[in-house]
C-alpha cells in the first residue's frame, strides 16, 4: 500500500510513496536548525496547553529514535492516530534535550505492514 491521497473527483487512490531512502534523515541522526525530512509511527500523542492555545504534541518514533513534532491551536487533526506513519518535514530545535519540530509540513503514509 503506497501513499494515500483524494483526487478531484473526490476518491482515495493509493499511490507509491515518494519518499526516497536518501531523502529521510533517521531519527536518531536529526541535528537542531537544519531543514530535513523524517519518518516515523505515531507513538504516543497528547494535547496540552500552551499559554490558553491549545497544542496537539506527538512523539514520532522510528527505529533510531524519537522526536516530538507540536501542531500549535489544534487538538486532534484527522488521519493522526496512534500507529499512523507519518513524513515530516520541517526545522527541529532542542527544547530541554527533546528535539522538537513545530507545526512542521506532514504527510500521512500508511500503517507499517505489522500493525
């Protein structure tokens, strides 16, 4: 199963992903203030507050790493469930030791084959 997307006329097609092995950085290679691209499941997410803007917060994993990627002023958005894999894309800066990316560029890929 590759890559999900609606066409115009409004059905799902299901095409190859284009994501290259040369083009995602792993996890646990990610470096803060540089542009990459990642991918990794959904392992655990969460909302929280951030000054009275509500945030939605997930923690990307693969099998280098974690990361943590923070949608701000949203607390669900559609397709983002536990297990989900995503592609990210965005700038990660430390926060307290965590690298975290901040309302990045995602896209949603299927499930891993085993789950």
């Amino acid at each position: 199963m590759g890559l999900l997307r609606r066409s115009k006329s409004g059905t799902i097609v299901d095409d190859e992903p284009e994501v290259e092995v040369g083009q995602v950085t792993p996890l646990g290679e990610l470096q803060a203030r540089q542009r990459v691209r990642i991918v990794g499941e959904v392992a655990r997410m969460k909302t929280r507050p951030g000054h009275g803007i509500p945030a939605l917060t997930v923690t990307l994993q693969d099998t280098t790493g974690k990361a943590l990627v923070v949608w701000t002023g949203r607390r669900a958005i559609g397709g983002i469930t536990l297990g989900r894999r995503l592609l990210v894309e965005g700038v990660a800066f430390n926060r307290g030791g965590t690298l975290e990316f901040v309302n990045p560029v995602y896209t949603l890929l299927p499930r891993s084959a085993s789950s």
